[in-house]
C-alpha cells in the first residue's frame, strides 16, 4: 500500500508537493515459525523485489521472524520488540 503526503506545509516549502512512497506489510509470526509451503521464502523474495523495484522510500515489515535474513543494498533496519 503506497501513500502520499503533501509536505509543504510542515516544511514551509510554498505550493511545493513532496510524495513518500510506503509499504507496510505483516506476514504475521506463523509464516516464519511453521513455513508452511516455504511462506518464509517466498515472503522475503517478495519483500527482496518490492524494496528496490517500486520506489519505495519506508517500510514496515511486521513480526518478520528470520535472524538470518538480509534486506537489499541500500535499505537497513530498525528492529523493535513490544
């Protein structure tokens, strides 16, 4: 899900537009622990083919369950735990 956000006002840029593409996503814990039909897998090819290929400026991945999993060249990550 993309959104877009018109920033000029906050950043007192006049009538300038300014878009921020997003994605949020939550595969949900299941798909890593139980990997049914190699959920694991396919979840991080898509996330390994939307990151770089939809212009995506944030994301937000929920209850992504692999240690071992690494993101595209030039994204990084913020883990949180509630």
């Amino acid at each position: 899900v993309f959104f877009h956000f018109l920033l000029a006002s906050l950043l007192g840029c006049g009538t300038a537009e300014y878009n921020i593409s997003m994605l949020m996503w939550n595969p949900h814990w299941e798909c890593f622990i139980h990997n049914a039909d190699g959920c694991k897998k396919q979840v991080e090819h898509l996330i390994n083919t939307w990151l770089p290929g939809n212009r995506i400026d944030f994301a937000t991945v929920v209850e992504l369950e692999d240690v071992e999993y690494h993101l595209p060249d030039g994204w990084d990550f913020v883990k949180s735990t509630c």
